[in-house]
C-alpha cells in the first residue's frame, strides 16, 4: 500500500526553529496533519444519546471521518473517540481507536465537543535529518533518523519526534546551526524545507548533569 509521502506538507526554513541544550536530550516533535483537514481545532455543540455512537450537531461541515474528538464529557472510561461516518448534514458516528463503534456513556443535549485535525499518517515513510554550521558546509555535525532511533517516525498519530540523547549533544558549541528534513518512500525522496533550512540554536546549559 502506497504512503501518504506525497501528501507532506512543505515547512518555513524562516519560520521554524529549534532550541536545544547541550545539558539535556532533544525531544521535540513535529505534528503533520493531513491536507484534508482543518488546520485548527472545531468546537461545536453536539447532542449524545447513551449507548449510541450516533451524534447530531448543528452542521457537520468540516467534519472530516478520523478527526479525534475532545474533550469528551462522556469519555469517563478514558476511551478515545473518533469521528468515522458522517451520515448526514447533522449527524456523524463515532468510533474508538480501532475503528469499533464507540457509544456515549451519557446523555447531553448541548455537549461541549472539539474535533482535533486528522493526523497525517506517517506509516511507512522514513525521515533523515543533518545538522551543519551553514548550508554549504561539507561536514556533518549530527545526523538523525529514523532508522536508529533518533527520529521517531508515530506512524498513524502524525507525529514526527526527536529522540536525541544529551551525550549525542556533547560536542556542539553554542551558536546556530541549519538544518533540513528530508522523507523516504515509493521511490521518492522529499526535502520537508525546499526554499531553505531551519535554524537550530544550541546553548550550553549551567547546570551539571
């Protein structure tokens, strides 16, 4: 089965930075969400019914099957929900992270709900990411991947994660340092950052760990 390589986003070289510490692991994170998706929650009021997964809201426009809903006044059991099936104009059901139906546990005729944007998955896709003093530099200060850890591909959560342990950071001196993404997969290969790289600002920390 074909990735959704094709549909990443491309990202601000300008825009997007990174602050690490030398004194501490990297662990951001990138959040890629799918381009059928609102970019930006929705908040909306819903009407549940208990034991039915069925919803009824004012509008389901912009509503996309996938989208996690939260926070969920019936979600008492901790159970994630899901929006699967739009049905009509105003009604949707909702499923659980394995795709069965996932009914109310209360019911509420002006619930609260926010729908979060569809993650993109990420299954399949492998991601490499190297870190020099400027764009033109030949040497290599670190590099990061997926396929040792380094990056953490989160497959159907969206999630793209850096997973960087203090003792790889040792040797970087405090300044600023370029870097790109790039993705893998299908016979593709995808610069994340085509118009430039993003910044990485290393600061030497005080505390001695």
């Amino acid at each position: 089965m074909p990735t959704k390589i094709l549909e990443l986003p491309s990202f601000s070289g300008d825009g997007t930075s990174f602050i690490i510490a030398t004194n501490s692991d990297w662990l951001d994170s990138i959040f890629f969400i799918s381009p059928q998706s609102p970019d930006a929650p929705i908040t909306m009021v819903g009407a549940l019914v208990m034991a039915s997964n069925i919803v009824t809201v004012t509008s389901t426009i912009g509503l996309v099957p996938g989208m996690p809903i939260s926070p969920m006044p019936a979600l008492y059991d901790q159970v994630a929900y899901f929006v699967r099936e739009i049905t009509s104009p105003t009604q949707f059901k909702m499923v659980d992270q394995y795709g069965n139906p996932q009914n109310a546990m209360i019911t509420d005729a002006s619930a609260q709900l926010v729908f979060q944007p569809l993650p993109l998955n990420l299954a399949g896709i492998e991601f490499r990411a190297e870190l020099r003093t400027t764009e033109d530099s030949e040497q290599v200060l670190l590099s990061l991947q997926t396929s040792d850890g380094t990056l953490l591909n989160g497959g159907n959560d969206g999630t793209l994660g850096f997973n960087v342990t203090r003792d790889k950071l040792d040797h970087l001196k405090a300044r600023d340092y370029v870097m790109d993404i790039v993705a893998t997969a299908d016979g593709h290969v995808i610069n994340l950052f085509p118009a430039g790289p993003a910044t990485v600002t290393v600061t030497v920390g005080v505390t001695v760990t």
